[in-house]
C-alpha cells in the first residue's frame, strides 16, 4: 500500500473550494451548505443520476411515449402568458434529421433562457400531439467550446443541485477536482476485501461514480463506497459491543437463589422454550462480570414481562434493586401490578412511580432505603431525585421510546447496571444488527401454548350493524371488545372529538345496555389506571379508546378488537392494537374498518387479513414505508448514512457485519496501517451513535 503524506490543509485535496477558478466566496458558501469544502468534499459529492449521452435520438427518430435525449439547435422561442407570472413556453428544436418542439408550463422568464441559434441537450418524454412534443424537458445548453466536451458524448453525472449552483458548473469543478488525482489519494479499503469483492481501487472508483464508461460502471464504484460506509458502521458497532464485553467491573448476580427459585415454582404454568433461552441467556449475563446490554425482541404476548420479572427476581437475590421503565402511565401501572402480583407474595416491594404517585418523597425515601426491591416507573424515575440505594438492573420496555439521554441518566443511578431492553417490535435481523448492534439480542419467537392466533377481517360498511351485533352477544357472555378510533388530524383535541363521538353515538345507540367506557391520553393517571382496572374486572363491555392502549395491555377476557379508520394506522402500530386481544385461549377477532384511502392502505388491511406473524409484517412495513419510518431507525441516529441503505443493502450488511468481525478478530484495535481509515470510520460512527 502507498503511504500518504499527512493531508496539509493548504495543498492537494484539503485545499478549499474557492482554489478552483470560477468559485469566489459566494459560490464557497453556497457550496459549504451543500457540505462541500474542499476539493475532496466535491470529489465524494456524488451523482444522484446519470445521463447517457452516447444515446443521441435523431429528431426524426423520435416516436411518441418514450423518453429520450435529443441534441438540437433553438430555432424560435415563444411565451403564452398566463396568471401569475406562469407560462407556456414553447421553443421549436432542430437538429440534422428533422424539427419537432419542447414546451414547459413554468415561470415566465424561462422562454428567454433560449435564443436562436444556441444548442443543447433536452432530455425527457415525447407526448403525443399529432405527433411527439417534449413536454417538460430538463434541458442544458452548450457553450460551443472545448468545455461542452465534459456535457457531450458520454454518461454524464447529475447531481443534487442548489440555488445558484447548475449541473454545468457543479460538473465541471468535480471535473477540475478529478484532475488533481494523482494516486495519492489514500486507499481506504483493506486490500485483501477490496480484491475479494473485486471492487475498484479508490481512486478509480472516485472517477468511475462521476465519468463512468457504463453505468455498470458506476453501480460497480457505487457498491464499493456503500460497503465501505457499511463496514465502518459494523466495525464501530463490533468495537463497541467488544468494549463493553471487556469490562470486568459490572455487578456479578447471584443466579441461584432462593427468590428466583421460588418464583419459577409458583408459576402456574411453564415456560415456553423461547422464554427459557431467554432466561438463561439473561442469567448467564447477569452472572458474568461483564456489565449485561441485552435486548429481548417478541411479539406481544409471547411473555417477555415474565422474563423481566425472573431477572428482578435474580437481582434481588444478590441485594440488588431493579428499575422498570415503561414509556406510558398505563404501562407502569399495569407492570407494577403484574410484579406485585407475583414478586410480593416473596416478600419482595414493589414501588410505582410516575406523575401521578400520591405521596412520591414517601416513594422516592423507600427506593433511596432499599425497602422498594423493584421500582416501576415512567419518566418520573429518571428525575435527578430520586435516588436508588444498590440499583443493579435496569429494565427499559420499549427502548425506542426513550432517548439515549433518558436511559443514560436512569443507568447512571447505579454502578454499572446490567441493562436488559424489551421489544414488542419485531425488525428484520439486518436491520436488528445494525440498530442494536451493539447489544446482544434475544428473540422470542414462539407464543404461550393453547393460545388461538387472532382472526382478522375487513368489514365493509354493510356489515357493521351485524359487526355491533356481534359485539353485543360477546358482551352477553363476558367478552369484551376495544373500540379503538385514530388520530383525525394532529390536534389530539379533534382526535379526542372523534373518539368521544363515536363513544357517545354507539353507548347510545347499538351497544345501548352495554357497559361502555372512554379512555383517551388526556385522562389523569388515575382515572386510566381505574379504566384498565374495571375491564379487568370485567366491568366494561366496550372500550373506546384512542391509541392509548397500543402496546402492552394485558387483559385476557378481551376478545374483539375493533380499529376504525384503519388505513390511517401503520402496519406495525396496527398489529400492535391486534395484540391486545388473542391473550387469552378463547378465540379472539380484529375487524378493520373504514375504506382505505390510499393503494398503501389497502395493501396494509390486506397484510393484517392475511398474518399474525410479527416478522413477516415488520418486513412488509419495512418494504411499504422504508427503513427511514421505521420505528427506532431514527432515534438510533442512522440517518446520516451518506452512501448505504439499510433496506436496499441487507446482503452487504451482513458481509460487512462478518467482515468487520473477522477484522477485529486479528487486529482488536484497529492499529495495522491497512486498518487505520477503518479505525476512523469506526470512531466517527461510534462518536456519532453515542
Ligand atoms: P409480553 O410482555 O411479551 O407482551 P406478557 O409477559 O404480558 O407478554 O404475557 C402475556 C400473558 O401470557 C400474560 O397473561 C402472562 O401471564 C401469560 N404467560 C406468560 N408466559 C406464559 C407461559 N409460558 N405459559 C402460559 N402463559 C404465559
Ligand atoms: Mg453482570
């Protein structure tokens, strides 16, 4: 490998922008917001698009209802003016085999950009109007010396463009840039991958992204630089997970003693397979010296809670506290009463914190006391307040609720807490590696038996009168049903509105008789804990509710779930509604209502009717929304991926994932030459997904 001279910022590649002809302080400014530079910047500023402009049509040859590129002369130029400074501007184009016209509707001042006599490119699609018209061309004129060579003759870039900055300028200063390549570029990508996946040298793959010779080519450079990209983030998240797993001085749990024991011999059923791995991964975690990062992955319902309680109980073996967070009161409240329910009976406390705790200094003096083995909580445990005496675990339900702030401060109440994350929302393996790379991830993939998969159904607006029958003879034998309404807008008061009406029209009306209620996030804690707590005794037959009761509630006698509006949710939002019924052995209904507005929506009803499988649905919603929209992607920060998409790249993430991890195995901290600019790859990614 070449040795690189260190980068002097006034020479070579470091050498701002404005050392280019044609670029003063204004364009260097204007360019900075586009992120560039230096003429590095603008070498690995890269085309969003390609122009192949060894396919000339001639004019004569151009039919009606393709795209095309033609090279033409303006003959005449014309303007119809119409309202608003808004135009049609149609300009008549020749070339050796013939004439035809383009026309553009668009702001008035275009007509006069075109002169008889000046040549161009117009690239687009030719409509028919007794015979073809260019409609709306993106079009570039020549200037008719040696410059236009860059625009002409060849698969030409097009790039991201700003005010003030066209194709033709942006073209030619990369160009400019290209030329200062001199094989000094430094190289990299270790050589033995680099060759491995026959990916071109760096320098030749900077020139090939720009000017390629086929767009092969330039797919080729490409993949070369989303693998780079992408080995950099497996190498930052592999170094991060081994840091961890290095550490020597986290709790050591004691992982056989009596509490645990007891806990497991009064269930009154047995675990799952999935729950015993996942019991036994978290145990062996806890016993090691090793601070714990796990995350728990399954559907709802498969009993993760569970899972969560047996290493509570673990930890207080060894005298340690555990902190429950859950990103909602409801969820709090609910957890508490499932640890209670099951932990007390040990002899073990269990305190419930959030905003509506009645007397909280009382609270926060038995947590600081150790007297509360287990506190549950919202937001309202992370408050510098509050104060734990041997906090050792720290169990956080539905991570991607909380920022990485949030969790730091909860896990900064104890020394080193093992961390154990729960999700009830299923990703795609790929994308799990990436987003928790670097926990270590348990996935359970199997339900509690005796449990009926939830059926689900699209019912017309014919059939919801015998829909509210139906609900009525469940209501008669004790089951009960969630009525659940989306948001109509962004105010939460007309999502309010909506969900009230419906409540007041239907108590009223069909399900007149019938116990209702209305639980919406504009109630007090308290009065959603006494809601939740009266369905659970059975007292309410139907419940209205926004999407306040998305994830996690727990109440098996309920067996009809019914969403309204359905094509406004997400497909994941939506089977997570589904899970809160199907929790008992009766068999349980989902019914989407409401005519989907959008193909999207339809497709999404058509995914819910058709599975009950969480994976297969997460991978639908991945593929109808992108990785982008996906819960969590944007609160791990992966948004600044400049080259690679975690959707489209799935194969090359799991080569570079194998790749970074081979690399680490021979050379830990990055230190041989060949591995240096992967070192600083991995450090900018760590740095950045703190
Ligand atoms: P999750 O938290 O994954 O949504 P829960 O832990 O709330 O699921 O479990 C859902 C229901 O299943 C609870 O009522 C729980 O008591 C019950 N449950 C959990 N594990 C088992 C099991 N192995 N066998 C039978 N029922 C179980
Ligand atoms: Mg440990």
């Amino acid at each position: 490998m070449k040795t690189t001279p260190p980068e002097n910022p006034a020479t070579g590649l470091a050498r701002a922008i404005d050392s280019l002809p044609g670029i003063g302080p204004k364009r260097a400014a204007t360019l900075a917001g586009m992120g560039v530079s230096t003429l590095r910047d603008l070498l690995f500023y890269f085309p969003r698009d390609y122009r192949d402009r060894r396919r000339i049509r001639p004019i004569a040859l151009v039919k009606p209802g393709e795209y095309v590129t033609i090279e033409a002369e303006v003959l005449e130029s014309k303007a119809r003016h119409l309202r608003k400074r808004m135009a049609l501007t149609e300009v008549s184009l020749r070339d050796a085999s013939g004439e035809m016209k383009a026309i553009w509707f668009g702001p008035a001042y275009l007509a006069r950009q075109f002169r008889p006599g000046m040549r161009g490119f117009f690239h687009g699609f030719a409509e028919d109007q007794q015979g073809p018209v260019l409609k709306n061309p993106e079009h570039e004129m020549l200037s008719g010396d040696e410059e236009d060579r860059i625009h002409t003759g060849r698969i030409v870039p097009l790039y991201r463009l700003t005010e003030g900055v066209s194709q033709r300028l942006l073209r030619k200063w990369i160009h400019l840039a290209l030329e200062q390549l001199d094989g000094t570029l430094e190289e990299t990508l270790p050589e033995t991958l680099r060759r491995r996946e026959g990916f071109p040298a760096i320098e030749d793959a900077v020139r090939a992204v720009h000017y390629p010779r086929s767009l092969a080519d330039a797919e080729a450079a490409k993949r070369r630089f989303v693998y780079e990209e992408l080995l950099g983030m497996q190498a930052g998240i592999v170094q991060k997970r081994r840091a961890r797993q290095d550490q020597l001085d986290g709790n050591v749990h004691v992982v056989n003693g009596p509490f645990l024991g007891e806990l497991g011999g009064s269930l009154p059923f047995a675990l799952t397979g999935a729950q015993k791995r996942a019991v036994a991964d978290i145990l062996e975690d806890m016993a090691a010296p090793r601070p714990m990062l796990r995350l728990v992955q399954g559907d709802v319902g498969c009993g993760k809670t569970l899972v969560a309680m047996m290493a509570a109980a673990a930890a207080a073996d060894g005298g340690f506290q555990t902190a429950v967070l859950a990103p909602t009161e409801i969820l709090a409240e609910q957890h508490a009463r499932t640890f209670r329910e099951r932990l007390e009976p040990l002899g073990l406390t269990v305190e419930l914190l959030t905003r509506s705790t009645v007397s909280p200094a009382e609270a926060r003096k038995r947590v600081a006391s150790s007297e509360a083995v287990v506190v549950v909580g919202t937001h309202a445990i992370i408050q510098e307040k509050v104060k734990f005496h041997r906090l050792g675990l720290v169990i956080i339900d539905e991570q991607h609720r909380f920022g990485v702030m949030q969790r730091a401060t909860l896990t900064g109440k104890g020394h080193k807490p093992d961390i154990l994350h729960m999700t009830a929302t299923p990703i795609p393996r790929t994308l799990a590696i990436t987003l928790y790379g670097g926990m270590d991830i348990t996935t359970i993939d199997e339900l509690p038996p005796g449990r009926t998969p939830v059926k689900t159904s699209y019912v017309t607006q014919a059939k919801v009168p015998g829909l509210y029958q139906y609900i009525r003879e469940q209501a008669g034998k004790g089951f009960q049903t969630y009525f659940v309404c989306p948001l109509v807008d962004e105010s939460e008061l007309s999502d309010l509105t909506a969900v009230t009406r419906h409540f007041e029209e239907l108590s009223s009306g069909p399900f007149k008789g019938l116990r209702t209620a209305l639980l919406h996030g504009r109630m007090s804690g308290a009065e959603k804990d006494e809601i939740m707590r009266l369905l659970k005794r059975r007292e309410i037959d139907v419940l209205f509710s926004t999407t306040v009761i998305e994830v996690g509630i727990d109440v098996p006698t309920a067996t009809t779930m019914v969403i309204e509006d359905s094509g406004q949710f997400g497909l994941t939002q939506l089977h997570q509604l589904r899970g809160r019924v199907g929790r008992g052995a009766e068999q349980s209904y989902c019914f989407l209502l409401g005519k989907p507005k959008t193909p999207d929506a339809k497709q999404r009803i058509e995914v819910m009717c058709a599975t009950t499988d969480g994976f297969v649905i997460a991978e639908e919603d991945l593929n109808l929304r992108g990785p982008g929209e996906l819960v969590g992607v944007r609160q791990a920060g992966l948004q600044d991926l400049q080259f690679a998409d975690l959707l489209r790249d799935a194969r090359l993430i799991d080569q570079a994932r194998r790749d970074a991890e081979s690399i680490l195995e021979d050379d830990p901290h990055l230190k041989k030459r060949e591995h240096r600019p992967l070192a600083r790859a991995s450090e900018r990614f760590q740095r950045l997904n703190a």
